[in-house]
C-alpha cells in the first residue's frame, strides 16, 4: 500500500488555502470599510466646522458701522457684514477675509485692523464666508467656493461706489484673497497673512493637524472622498501657481517662524513664485504663530498695514 509523503488529504490543503486567501480579503474589505468610514465622518466634519458666535462687534472700538448683507457671486448666497465707512469722502475701500472656523471679527487683528484703517481715510468691509458667522451656507470649501463671497463683497463695493479696492486675509482668507486678486485686476492690493500656498500641497503634508489622523491612509482617502462626494477638488485652489496672473498687482506676505498650523515656507514658497512682481513684499516675524504678528508686534504691524494700503490704493 503506497502511503501520502504529506498528512492529510490533497483537497484539504487546497481548501485551507482557500480559506485563508478568503479570510485576508474580508480583512482588507473591512479595514477599507472602516478607513472610508472614518474619513468620511472627519472629512464632514471638517467642511462643516461649528459656527463661532459673533462675540465682539465694532462698537468695542467706538466704530460707527452698517450691517450689511449681499449675495456670493455665481450661487447667490446671502452673506452677512458690517461696513465701517471712513472718516471723510473717499472712494478706498479695505475688504477683511476671515480665516477657516471664524468670523468677521474673531481673527485677532480684524477690528484693530479696521479702525486703524477708519482713521487713516479708508473705509472698510467685514464678512463672513459661507458656512460661517451669520451668512448662509453649510459647507467650508477651504478656499475654492470661498472665492466667490469675496468677488460677491467686490461687487457689492463697486456697486457703493468704491472705486480703489484692497483686500486683507488671514490664513484661508489670505490664500482666497490671492486667488481673487489674480484674476480680478481690479483688486489694487492684497494682503496675505499667513496663506498657504497649494491647497492640495498643503494638506497632503499637514492634513493631520486638523483630522488628528495619521496622514496614510486617511489623508488620500479624505482628499478623494470630498472631492468625489463633495465636490471639493483642492488642487483648484493654488495661489503658487496662479501668483504670476497678480501681474505687477502690490501683495504683502505676512508670515511668522512659529506657525504649525501653515508653515512659514507657504510665504516663502509664495515669495518665490512672485519674483517678477516688483511690488511684491514679505515681512517674517521672529516668533509669531499662525495669523500671530499682529500678537507680537501689534503697533508695527497695523503701520505697515495702514501704510501698505494708504500707498498702494
């Protein structure tokens, strides 16, 4: 009787194998299931940030002010301001871009921002994006459709008759305020304070800062399923690449050595990418964090403000 070299029946050995391959793809199904699942409630999250309350209004800096409410460009959507007229009659007008999760007035330099520029002769506008403070929307696009409330507060400026028109944004407001400026030439100045510089770049590299996740697999799987399921394509949203349509347009980069949250090499990279603007400028604050000079230097930084605009406009 010839005896198997090897215990047990051929078709058991098969079968095992079987099995085992079976079992090793339900587990990557399930680990799948779980990674989209998670992404997926992060990444809502993330576009639909909790409303901060307007707490400060410019009453606190004795600020005679409208409140004002206008339609996003394209979609219409109501948004919610203050306008802060000047001193005297004039035809300039500063337009504040908040950053992501705040409002009009919660970024720290909004309002000082707003009176300094009040009594240097130049009135000023506050708004709040889309999915933010007062206005309507329930959806924080990081930038993308954001354009379209800052092109809906220029229009409603002209349509005041302001003429002259500048722009401050601070971190999602300030890579938004470059967007428009590159293809609005009628934006005269920009101010960008602490932007980043592809939207794409950006949170592919820091993402986890915001998910507290770890960037593989979450990260590509966020990115895909916003843009998928969201319609929230990032790499729509590059003020690098789309410095060199500014032209000859004036733009302060602000940045601080101490930001995280966007790492100064945004600016610098930004710098770099408008080397043929000669109006061009980068100022670097030793210890500042993200949106943070006004917080380290706060007298130096509403002169160079004021001075920019008073300048350029």
């Amino acid at each position: 009787m010839n005896i198997p070299e090897h215990g047990g029946h051929p078709g058991s050995v098969s079968q095992r194998r079987r099995w085992l391959f079976i079992g090793m793809v339900m587990l990557v199904l399930i680990a799948v299931a779980v990674t989209g699942g998670l992404s997926y409630y992060v990444g809502s999250n993330l576009i639909h940030p909790q409303r901060k309350p307007i707490t400060n209004t410019p009453d606190a800096y004795a600020l005679v002010y409208k409140t004002i409410r206008f339609p996003s460009a394209v979609d219409q959507l109501q948004l919610s301001g203050w306008l802060i007229p000047a001193t005297g009659e004039t035809n300039k007008l500063v337009i504040e871009a908040h950053g992501y999760g705040q409002n009009r007035s919660s970024d720290a330099p909004a309002l000082p921002v707003a009176k300094a520029l009040h009594e240097a002769g130049i009135a000023v506008l506050l708004f709040d994006f889309r999915g933010e403070g007062e206005s309507s929307g329930n959806k924080v696009s990081v930038g993308l459709y954001e354009q379209r409330d800052l092109r809906g507060a220029i229009a409603y400026a002209r349509r005041l008759g302001y003429r002259h028109i500048g722009v401050i944004g601070y971190s999602m407001g300030a890579a938004t305020a470059l967007e428009v400026a590159s293809a609005d030439q009628g934006v005269e100045a920009t101010i960008a304070d602490s932007p980043f510089a592809n939207l794409y770049d950006y949170l592919s590299r820091h993402f986890s800062v915001w998910t507290h996740l770890p960037n593989w697999p979450f990260t590509p799987e966020i990115l895909f399923e916003l843009r998928v399921f969201d319609h929230l394509n990032a790499h729509r949203v590059d003020p690098e690449r789309d410095a060199a349509k500014l032209g000859q347009a004036p733009v302060l980069l602000i940045a601080g050595t101490a930001d995280k949250t966007i790492p100064m090499s945004n600016s610098l990279a930004l710098y770099r990418a408008l080397r043929h603007d000669r109006s061009a400028s980068l100022w670097i604050v030793p210890g500042a964090k993200h949106v943070g000079a006004y917080r380290v230097e706060p007298q130096r930084y509403l002169e160079r403000v004021v001075g920019f605009f008073d300048q350029c406009l």
